[in-house]
C-alpha cells in the first residue's frame, strides 16, 4: 500500500493527516509506505519527513515518471 500525500490540503494538512494516520490507523495497515508529494519548498518540511518512519519519499510537485522509477518499491 503506498499514499500519495499532499501537505497543503484544505480542512486538515499532510501532518495533521500522518499523526492521525500513524496514532490511530498505522496498526491496520502496518505496511503502508507514505510518499510526500508537495509544492513545499519549506527545507523544514523535508527534515520533518525524515522523522516519520513510513515516509520513504518527498518529491516536489509536478510529479513525473523519473520519480516513480526513482521510489521503486
């Protein structure tokens, strides 16, 4: 299983969804692998990423062909 996940949503942002995922659905789906796929330019925002475990890629919008090849799962 591999999420997609935007970090500007509208109504709840991608770190709000991974702590909600991560506390209350990561036990049903333990294998899932989350990819951020932002506009972010934010340097914060990758160092955060790399503090969450299912996290195995941060790509910057528009994503492409190249970055699926590069995350082979």
């Amino acid at each position: 299983q591999l999420i997609f996940l935007d970090l500007n949503m509208p109504g709840m942002n991608g770190w709000e969804f991974l702590d909600v995922f991560n506390r209350e659905l990561w036990s049903f789906f333990p294998d899932t692998k989350v990819v951020i796929l932002t506009s972010s330019i934010n340097p914060e925002d990758k160092r955060k990423s790399e503090s969450y475990k299912n996290i195995i890629g941060f790509i910057h919008k528009p994503l492409n062909t190249e970055h699926l090849k590069a995350l082979r799962i």
